[in-house]
C-alpha cells in the first residue's frame, strides 16, 4: 500500500476557457503533460483544483478528462467534498465508477461539528464507493477543523481508509497519523523534505505541477540518503514559492500563467471570486518561470 502512494503528486489545476467554463481539451493536456514529467499520480479536484467554486457537473467533467487520459498510468486520487454529503456521495460513487485508485475528502467548513457527525460524513461518502480507498484531507487552517488522533482511530475501522493527506503545518502530526499505521502525504510544499524525514509516504502539493522535476528530485534524494543535496533544492523551491507569494493575483492563476511561459498547456486563469493574475504580476511569473528552469538544469541532470 505505501508502495503504491509513495511519490508526488501534484494537486491538479482548474482549466478554464476564455468564458472561465472548464475547458476538457487543457484537463487532457495538463494530465497528459504531468505524466511525461514522471509524477506519480494527480490529486483532481482539490484546493487547487478550485473544487469549492466549481458544481458537481463541472467536478465530474474534470475527472473524467483526467481519466480518459490517465489510463492507469498512474496514481489518481480524486478530492469528493463538498459542503454537503448527498452531493460528496454522488462524486465518490462516480469517481470509483471511472476507476479511480482513492478518494479523498476535507471535513464539512463552515458548521463545527463534532467529531461523530464528521465521522458519520467521511463514512457515508465512503460508502457511495465500497471498493475504493479512502483518504482523509486533514487541512485545518482552511476547513476550521483539524484532525485528532481519536477521530482517526475511529476512521480506521472503515477498512476503506488507508491514509492522509496532511496539510496541517506542524510536522508532528505526520509522525502521529503514521504511529497509527497510516499512510500519510506531505501537504505543505515549503516542508516536503521534513514531511518525508517525519515519515510521509509522498507528497501532494499545490506548486507540484509548475516543478514537477523539483520535488521528484528531493523524493529520490532524500530516499538515496543524499540529504545536503535535498535540503538544497527544497530550499530553493521555496524561495520560488516566497516569491510567487509576492503577487497580487492568487497564486493558483501565477502558477498556471508559470506553466504556461515554460511550454506547458494553458490553463486560463481562476474563477471569480479568487483574484485573477493582475497585468504587474507577468514579471513575477516570468522571473519565477526562469528559476524554476535554472533549478531544473543544475539539479535535475
């Protein structure tokens, strides 16, 4: 099992046209375009994937592109949630109706529920798809909740749960989640290096896709013991990210606008109301594009 989600796997991007509608032709493209560049599998439909501002329809038409283009190549988890479970249920039953490896899910936002009614949500979603791994999306400072080591356990009588995906910033909690025999995935990009060291089984992160090369290359470091070189390369990721950050436009329409200029496909911008890229931010993204580049040929030969 850890065998299988050991690796990295970029969290998908939304693709839109010039009308901001989900564009399949650029889901094909990017899918098929994060393949050549040796990923071990897509996380589809997550934060990155702007699932929130997207309808269930629009979820599906996404995962299916995906999937006529992934083939079972690789690794596809696709991210279910949504703000209520009637609508996750349907997602799930129609992720694993395309054959999909996992589905994940973040807790109900908004309401604070307690722990037995967000148990009773993550197990009726993993319900709609019987035969299909489930992995919990622990990512607090955004959904309001955070995972707990009772919650957990108590998941992991569903056999269907196999893991986490961990976006909680304190790298602790990846050494609890793996103590109950998890398999977990980095979340943060500007900590995979310490995710890997605390004991994830891979990575799944936001700024994957525009430098796939990057983290793979950190991965394979960090399993061939070569440390120094590893902690090199994360570093200078995250200077790339820092410097992302310093954009006006929300990061997932810089990242895009990066993987376009190198010679990716283009995947539009964002959907309102995140921010769209801003006419200042395509020299940040130019700058960017060039480092990644610069930090592929000297690491990655």
């Amino acid at each position: 099992m850890n065998k299988k989600y050991a690796g990295i796997f970029p969290a998908f991007y939304a693709c839109y046209d010039k009308n901001g509608e989900i564009n399949a032709q650029a889901v094909q493209d990017l899918t098929e375009y994060l393949i050549g560049k040796g990923v071990t599998g897509l996380y589809v439909g997550g934060s990155s994937g702007e699932c929130i501002y997207q309808s269930v329809a629009e979820r599906k038409l996404v995962l299916e592109n995906v999937m006529k283009v992934a083939k079972g190549r690789i690794v596809i988890i696709a991210h279910v949630a949504c703000n209520n479970t009637k609508d996750s249920m349907e997602l799930a039953a129609h992720a694993e109706s395309l054959g999909v490896d996992a589905i994940a899910s973040i807790p109900p936002i908004y309401f604070h529920l307690p722990d037995r009614a967000i148990a009773k949500y993550w197990n009726d979603i993993s319900s709609a798809a019987p035969n299909t791994d489930f992995i919990i999306y622990n990512i607090p400072q955004l959904a309001g909740v955070s995972l707990n080591t009772g919650l957990l356990r108590t998941m992991l009588k569903n056999p269907c749960v196999k893991g986490v995906k961990n976006s909680s910033m304190p790298v602790q909690d990846i050494q609890m989640w793996k103590d109950e025999g998890c398999v977990v995935f980095n979340g943060p990009d500007e900590q995979l290096l310490s995710g890997l060291a605390a004991g994830a089984d891979g990575g799944i992160g936001g700024t994957y896709a525009a430098m796939p090369e990057l983290y793979i290359r950190i991965f394979q470091l960090f399993h061939e013991g070569k440390m120094e070189e590893a902690r090199e390369i994360q570093n200078e990721c995250c200077r790339i990210i820092y410097e992302m950050c310093t954009a006006q436009g929300n990061l997932y329409a810089v990242l895009k606008e990066i993987i376009r200029i190198n010679g990716g496909p283009d995947c539009g911008d964002v959907r309102d109301p995140l921010y769209h890229l801003q006419e200042a931010d395509k020299p940040i993204a130019a700058s960017c594009a060039e480092k990644i580049q610069s930090a592929i040929a000297k690491y990655c030969k």
